[in-house]
C-alpha cells in the first residue's frame, strides 16, 4: 500500500452535529477527503517505517456553514511510543478556535509550499508540521527545526489573507505558536521535550527511579523559562498535554523528592494545582 511510507497515522474526524444542514454529503466528503490528503501526502523527506510513523487525532468540529463557507474549531493530538513498553505518551493536545475555510465538494486536496490558496490545506498542513517537529524534538535535541520552519513558511504566506488565526498579534495565535518554536528565547523548552521523553519516560522501563529523576529536573527548565517569560505559550501547551501523565508519573513506583517538585510544578504551571495535589507522597 502505498501510504505505508508515508509519516502519519492520522485519523480526521469532522464533526457537524452542530449546523442545522449537517446531514448533508459534503461533511462526509470533506472527512474523507482529509484523510487521503494527511495520510497520503508526503510531508518530509524522510523515510518512515509502518512502526514509526507519527499517530495522531484531529477532531473537526463545524459550527457554521453556508454556501461551501465552514467555521469551527480543531483539536489536534498526537502521540509517540514510549521505548519497551505498550504506552503512548501525549506529545501535542491543542484546540484551534479560529478555524473557517471554503471548500467545494469534491475539490482535490494539494499542498504547494509556494501558494497559499486554501485555508484549509494551510491550516491542517500547518498542524502537520508542528506536530511532526514536536514529535521529532522527543527523539533528539531540536530534531523539529525543519518541520517548525515549514510551519513558519506557511504563516508568512497566510498573512495577506484575511482569515483568523495567523496574526502575529493576538492571544496564543499560529504566529505565535511556531514563532516561540523558533525563538532563542524558549530554546530550554526544546531541551526539556527531548530529556523529558528520551531520557525520562523511555527509560522508566528499564530504571524507573533515573528516569523520575531526570523528568523531575526537566520542571527546572520550565522554571528557567518561567523566570524569562511567566505562563509563555509554549509552557503553557507543554502542561495541558501533560499534566495527567507527570501526575501519574509521580504517583507510582520508587519515591522522589515530591514537596520540592509540586512547589516546581505549583509556581510554573499553577493552573493545575488540584492535578499536583494529587499526586501521592
């Protein structure tokens, strides 16, 4: 088959519960029609094996739609394999409000780095790309570079348009997004994904008492940036994916040094204080 060499495997689900015509075909061509082209569609230059491509949800949800113009919001989550076990680590859990776009239905699905023509290719190939970088900084140390400026190419394109979301003023925008991505300024966040996953949680497995150790000390870096720039985007997308799992983390097996590491976790993420009270002493 031949998207088994492709990077993702994402599964689009395009929700229409909430317009009055939402029965009609279009939705479930568009829904199709999205899966061929995330899927299908080769992303990088890399060669992916069937094991390691990126799995992924993107949850569509259209909240008004009139004569071939939708608006919505999306919900992308990816995951990554974490090494010897069953488990898949959340790596990227957003939601996009500012999302509309005009489709026909039927219209191929193409994306060309040099033309920005459709919002909808521009916004879901965008997320394709922040989620390939993110994926990729988990493996090695700002792995996502290329992907991460990819993503850039796009919001320089989408600003002559006049669709929301790429701004690069306004509240946890596109621009913003990749621009911190790219930015010296947040460069420990890129630290911390990587020893975070490749020498935290991957080797839990092997040596759980390490591995809690060095997740614990990737807070520090969180605090570093805390320190710079208090409650950043970048931070804050970090612990709204991950805020459960360091709960759990935490919760089971050899003990850590846990007052010093809640009042890490309470000073830089304090929007999820009740998540930190409970994990168990």
């Amino acid at each position: 088959m031949a998207s088994n060499a492709q990077e993702l495997n994402c599964k689009v689900t395009v929700n229409s519960d909430q317009v009055s015509q939402g029965d009609l075909p279009v939705f479930k061509t568009l829904e199709r029609s999205l899966n061929d082209f995330v899927n299908k569609s080769k992303w990088t230059n890399r060669t992916f094996k069937e094991s390691e491509r990126l799995n992924a949800q993107m949850f569509i949800t259209i909240t008004k739609y009139e004569s071939n113009r939708f608006e919505g919001n999306i919900q992308i989550q990816s995951t990554r394999p974490v090494f010897n076990t069953s488990y898949e680590t959340p790596v990227f859990n957003y939601k996009d409000g500012q999302f509309s776009f005009q489709y026909i239905e039927f219209e191929p699905l193409v994306y060309n780095a040099n033309v920005f023509d459709s919002n909808l290719v521009g916004v879901i190939s965008y997320y394709i790309y922040i989620m390939l970088g993110l994926d990729a900084d988990t493996f090695s140390l700002e792995g996502g570079n290329p992907n991460f400026k990819e993503a850039q190419r796009i919001v320089t394109q989408a600003q002559g348009t006049n669709y929301k979301g790429w701004s690069a003023t306004g509240d946890r925008t596109r621009f913003e997004l990749v621009d911190d991505l790219l930015s010296n300024t947040y460069r420990e966040y890129h630290v911390a994904m990587y020893n975070y996953h490749r020498k935290g949680l991957d080797i839990l497995g092997d040596n759980n008492s390490t591995g809690k150790q060095v997740i614990a000390g990737t807070m520090k870096l969180f605090e570093t940036m805390q320190k710079r720039r208090p409650n950043a985007f970048l931070t804050q997308t970090f612990f709204e994916t991950k805020s459960e799992e360091i709960r759990n983390v935490f919760s089971d097996g050899p003990k850590v040094d846990i007052v010093k590491l809640k009042e890490t976790l309470n000073s830089i993420a304090p929007y999820f204080s009740s998540t930190w009270n409970d994990i168990k002493y």
